[in-house]
C-alpha cells in the first residue's frame, strides 16, 4: 500500500499510539514532519477498581473533554476545508467508550462523544483496547492491566502500538476507499467480553 503524495497529520505523535501512526504512515510514503516535543502528560484518568468512585473534580472533567472532545472538533474543522478527495479524517477513540468501568466514566463519556461526532461526520474511528506505553505502564493500576490483559480472548495480552497504526495506515489509503463512518476496534476481542 503506498501513501506516497499524501500528507498526514498526526496528533498525539510524540509518544506512545500517536508515535507509531506516524512511523507507519510515513513508512508507506506519506509526506510527514518530526512531531513536536511532547508539551503535556496524559490527562486520562486512571480508573480504579473499586466498585464505585467518587465523580471526579468539574476541573479534571473539562480538562477530559478539552482535550479528547473539544481538540478532536477544532482539529476536525481545521483540516476539513484543506482535504482533497480521497482524504480521509481517522479519529482515535477507546474500547472504553462501550464498555465503560469504574472510575473510569468521564474518559469513556468523553471518548463517546468523539465517536458521535466522527460518525455525524461519516468519518472513521480507530479504537484500540490496552496497548503498551508509557501511559498504561505508569498511569493505569496494574491490577486493572492484568484485569484487561486476561479478558482479552486473542493471546491473553495488551495490543502493540505497531497493530494499531497498521489500521489506521488501511484506512488512509485507497484499499479502504469503500470504509466510512465505521469504528475499528483494535482490541485482541475485548470489546467483545
């Protein structure tokens, strides 16, 4: 698959998913820039594995949704008058927006809304489940880690970031050109349990 003559913008490509997105798409010829130095750390809450949690603070909640809800529009629109037929937008989403847990909401209602608004936009969606970064290694409790890694019915383990730049790299290019307003989960079946 070739992405030659294509330009991709990659946001969040400083680390983790983001990173390997951009690697991938540039392996395919995308035309591509080094991604900025990241600025911020993970604003996603890490979800505790008790049976209930308090809400969080109004001010976690619209750090939450600034980033995930309103970054994802502002981007959106920014790009749409710009993009060329066959130009493709994929926004990221989380299996944590249909499955949900506790502690967890806020993300999971902040990743729903970028679903409705990427499908409203026949846009597509690229949802991936635990994959291995830095922020699951130090921003998620271990034990919800090994929960996930035990529900997930393909190899019992977290996903790669490599796996989930491959679908987002199918659904830039033309092999895809019949795929819209879908969500891909990337998530080994665990959105499945």
């Amino acid at each position: 698959m070739s992405l030659a003559g294509k330009i991709a913008i990659v946001t969040g490509a400083s680390r983790g998913i983001g990173a390997s997105i951009a690697l991938e798409l540039a392996k395919q010829g995308a035309s591509h820039s080094k991604p900025p130095k990241s600025t911020s750390s993970s604003t996603t809450p890490a979800p505790s594995t008790a049976p209930r949690s308090p809400p969080p603070p109004p001010a976690q909640i619209s750090t939450i949704f600034n980033l995930n809800v309103h970054g994802t529009i502002l981007m959106t629109r920014a790009v749409i008058p710009h993009l060329r037929a066959p130009g493709r937008i994929i926004n990221m989403s989380s299996i944590a927006a249909r499955r949900g847990s506790s502690g967890g909401s806020i993300y999971a209602a902040s990743k729903a809304a970028v679903e409705g608004f990427t499908r409203a936009l026949a846009f597509d969606i690229v949802a991936p489940g635990a994959t291995e970064s830095r922020m699951l290694r130090e921003e998620v409790p271990r034990e919800l880690v090994d929960f996930m890694t035990m529900s997930t019915p393909l190899e019992k383990r977290v996903g790669r970031a490599e796996e989930v730049a491959k679908v987002v790299v199918f659904l830039a290019g033309g092999e895809a050109g019949w795929v819209t307003r879908q969500t891909v989960c990337v998530s080994g079946g665990l959105n499945m349990v």
